[in-house]
C-alpha cells in the first residue's frame, strides 16, 4: 500500500521532481532529502504528526517497507526543515491540484471556488520565536503563547483540498494574511481556474471583497453585524416578506429569500449588493438562520445554488481545520522554529491532499467501493506489517 501510495505520488501527480528537489538548503547533508521528506509525508498521512513518531516510523522494522534505507533521528528533521524552502512544496500542493483536474477530478462540478479562514494553533509556553502572539490572563500577565494562519482550500463537489497556509505574526491581521494567500494560490493555479471565494463575515470588507474582485473572483461571505446598515436593511425586507422558495436539501427543509438590489456601502464600489437569507431546518428542530452577500448576478447563479456555496465555507472548518488539528497534527509543535512550523503546517496540507485524492480518487476506480478516512488508514497501517512503536 505504502509503495502504490509513492507510485500514485510520484507519477499520477507528477511530484517525483518535488521529492527530489524539495529545497533543501542544508549545505553538507547526510541523509538525502528526499528519504526525509517522503518518510515524514508518510507519517502524516499515518497522522504521526510529531517528529519523535516520525524517528520511530524509520527506525522501526517498516523502515524497508517505507522505501528509506537509513534511520535518522527527531534532531535531523528539525535541522532539515529549519532550512526546507516553502516554495518548492507550496508549488508541490499547486501542482497535485492541477493534476487532479486533468485527471478529470472536478468534471462533474459546475463552479470550483476556494475557501479562506484563519485559525490559532500549537500553543506553547517555551521563549517565543517571531510567529507567537502573546496569551495574558485576566491580570496582563503572558502565561503563554499561539501561532495564527490563514489556510486557502479548494472546494470541489466532494472534494475539498487545501492549497496553501500563510502565518502571520503580532502586528500582523487574518485578513491581510487571507489577502495574501489568496493572490498566490491565484497566481499559481491561474486566474480561470476557479470562479469565486468564500470566506466568513470578518472578510465583509470593502478591502477584500476589492482583492477577490481583481482576481477576477466573485465573493460569496456572510453578512453579520460589522456591517449594520446593510443587515438592517436585509432584515427588515426578508422578515416581510415570505420566502421565495422552500426546498428539501439534504433532509433538511430549507427556505430561501434573495435580493439584487441593495445598496453598497460606501467604500464597496459595486453598484450593487445581492444578499441570500436562508433558514435552514434540521430534522432534529434545530433551526439555522443566516445572510451572505455576494457580487454573483441572479442571471448566472440561482439561490439553491448560492446556499450551496455558502455552505461550502464550513468545509474549511470541517475539512480543514478539525481533521487537520484532530487528526493530522496541525495543532502540534514538533520543532519551535518559524520555517519548521511554516514547513509542518504546509505537508500537513499536502498530506490531505493526497490522502484524499488518493482514497476519494484512486482506490475509486471501477467497481472498488469508497473508502472512509480510518479504513483507509487501517489499511495502510496494516500495509507496515508492524506498528509504528515497534522500533525492534
């Protein structure tokens, strides 16, 4: 399984140059590179998110199995990715995209989009390096310290890819970090790649919804109270108003109201604005209320199929930020330096990318059923032929 993992890497999406030239900038290396790289992408796929599990992965008697020949220590990863290059794997994560799509991944799916949020992860209490914000307790005194990034991923029907993460220290904000990783993972997939971004109601700005429009990027983000006027008046229309349809969804009653013509405020240069108010009705009689915004003309994108990309920003949070900090080590620290970390939270998002397509895409072909994420993983655990501990 381990090897039909690397054949699908390296040849399905065409990442053989990448593990042979990830950046290493160490100036006299023992170990190659590239056994350092695929032995430490492996273990997260295993979701061994720490360098120490890691060291026992190839120290152990599945070291052969893995395709590493020699076994190196936690201290050998830490000085590698202190000086690994970003680039080289955030064009690796561009690169198993774009593959994707030529491999027919997206044909099926009428608009591709990405999706934008920020997060806090890996706290700690050791001496700060220039990426922690500081936490102080009720009396302004630091008891501790986080790291913040913004991570851009791509929805696509069922799939939901992450493309890149972007840190951002103190001084520093979620919304110019966005900003930032939006316009290269823009730059990099090219401009027609996908049709719109999605993002919560912190990006109701007139800044960012500005930056996605000149990435030739429509916007779909939620309407919240940082914009009062506008909800205002969305409320006071919607509330008289019946709904304009009633929809079952996914088991859910759904009820949609829908206006193109509300005013901009007066730092948006749209001439107008359309909001989507949907009042979603779970089977258990919860009820979900909630107003986006969007530049989306009503003659291009009907109102189920706005909810549905609404709905799509929770893929971020559900595929992104809880599987990757639950499950893939995103939360963890496993060496306190600034491109170590950079370079951790990156193959963490590579990591399920290739989980992913490699489950969702792969092991899918012909009449093979789908495989659930911990099936998967129990598959390629048992593929070992020993547990990652044993390091007889």
């Amino acid at each position: 399984m381990v090897r039909r993992l690397k054949q699908f890497v390296t040849r399905r999406l065409r990442l053989a140059p990448y593990l042979q030239a990830p950046g290493d900038g160490r100036r006299w290396p023992v170990i190659p590179a590239e056994a350092l790289l695929w032995a430490q992408m492996v273990a997260y796929v295993l979701r061994e998110g720490a360098f120490h599990a890691v060291e026992a992965l190839v120290r152990s008697r599945a070291r052969r199995t893995l395709g590493v020949e020699r076994p190196f220590s936690d201290d050998t990863l830490a000085y590698f990715t202190e000086r690994l290059d970003a680039a080289p794997t955030r064009a690796a994560l561009v690169t198993a995209v774009r593959q994707a799509k030529r491999n027919k991944a997206f044909d099926d799916v009428l608009f591709l989009g990405l999706v934008v949020d920020g997060t806090t992860v890996c706290h700690c209490t050791t001496a700060p390096c220039p990426l922690c914000h500081p936490v102080t307790d009720a009396h302004d005194q630091v008891v501790g310290y986080q790291h913040k990034l913004s991570l851009l991923s791509l929805v696509g029907g069922p799939l939901v890819l992450p493309l890149d993460v972007e840190p951002y220290g103190p001084g520093d904000s979620e919304q110019a970090a966005s900003v930032r990783v939006l316009q290269r993972g823009v730059a990099a997939l090219g401009r027609r790649f996908a049709q719109y971004v999605v993002g919560e109601g912190l990006y109701a700005s007139a800044p960012f919804l500005h930056s996605a429009g000149d990435l030739a990027l429509h916007t779909v983000v939620r309407l919240k109270a940082n914009l009062p006027t506008l909800l205002a008046a969305a409320e006071a229309r919607f509330t008289a108003q019946p709904p304009r349809m009633t929809l079952e969804i996914d088991g859910d009653r759904v009820e949609l109201w829908d206006a193109d013509d509300f005013d901009p405020w007066d730092a948006l240069r749209w001439p107008t604005v359309r909001v989507l108010r949907y009042r979603q009705h779970h089977r258990d009689g919860t009820i979900v209320d909630a107003y986006w915004l969007t530049d989306f003309p009503a003659t291009r994108l009907s109102s189920p199929t706005l909810y549905r990309l609404a709905k799509s920003r929770w893929t971020i949070e559900n595929q992104g930020f809880n599987d990757g900090k639950t499950r893939y080590g995103l939360d963890h620290i496993p060496h306190h330096h600034p491109n170590s970390l950079l370079l951790h939270w990156l193959l963490v998002a590579l990591a399920l990318t290739i989980e992913r397509l490699y489950r969702l895409r792969y092991l899918h072909r012909g009449t093979h059923a789908l495989s659930t994420p911990i099936q998967f993983l129990r598959r390629l655990r048992l593929s070992l032929g020993v547990s990652v501990l044993d390091t007889g």
